[in-house]
C-alpha cells in the first residue's frame, strides 16, 4: 500500500479525480510526492506471509469512499420510493435516470462517470428489493434464517 501511496493517498486522489474542479465538497492530496524517474523496489519480508493463503492470489482492492449530498438525496429518493411501494421498490434504472436526483449526480461528478453512476444505481435498486430476506427467525435466543 506504501508502494501506491507514495505520490499521494490514492483515495484522496480517486475522490479528487471524480469530483468536479471547484465542487466545495473536494478533497484531495494534490501533492506530487517523491520523483516518477526513480526507480522502485519491492522487498519482500516474511515471504511465509506472503504465500500464505490468506494473501497469495487474492485482490488487493483499496476503496474509496464519496461523499455528496447529490448521492444521499438520490438514495433518499429510492428508499422513499420503496417504503411507498408496498415493501416492493419498482423503480428501473430509466425511471431513476430521469429523476432530477439521477440528473444532479451526473453534474455534480460529470458525464464522463455516469457509467459508473448507473452501475451503483443497478446493484442499489437489487439491493433494496433483497436487503430484508431471507427472514430471520429468533429462537432460544439465536437468530437463524
């Protein structure tokens, strides 16, 4: 993680890169770090905990975490459409990109990532159809499913 950190925390980057230059809720390490010219090495300690199960052939996947009003408004929107619905959401990924909650994520963070934005909104609208099930059942004090 060092190794991707070094010219700068890469989440702070990701989230600069996806929000628009001068959008207030930016933040970003702009700091250019060490030379790109030099060379790197990655020395390995504990090679044992390297090929550990664990470790070995898994990802390796830092996140980073947005945060916009644009998004919570937009997750508002679908919540209250399924609470509305009778514990069935039946909004569609056209119906949410007509909504003018849909229209101010993609200029808060640009066209250019509304693929990515019509992504989350696919595995949001799976996910609040599925969120409560199996139900959970309570005995002797254990939860079950």
């Amino acid at each position: 993680e060092n190794m991707i950190n070094e010219r700068g925390n890469i989440r702070d980057k990701v989230r600069a890169l996806m929000l628009k230059p001068g959008d207030d809720e930016k933040k970003g390490d702009e700091s250019v770090g060490r030379d790109a010219s030099r060379a790197s090495i990655l020395l390995i300690d504990e090679v044992d905990v390297f090929f550990n199960k664990q470790f070995y052939g898994e990802y390796y996947t830092p996140g980073a975490v947005l945060r916009h009003d644009c998004i919570k408004t937009m997750t508002d929107y679908m919540w209250n459409h399924y609470v509305g619905n009778s514990n069935q959401s039946t909004l569609t990924l056209s119906t949410m990109k007509s909504t003018d909650e849909y229209q101010q994520c993609v200029t808060v963070f640009g066209t250019e990532w509304a693929t990515i934005i019509d992504e989350q909104i696919k595995c949001m609208l799976a996910d609040i159809n599925t969120f409560d099930s199996p139900k959970y059942v309570l005995k002797d004090d254990k939860i079950g499913y």
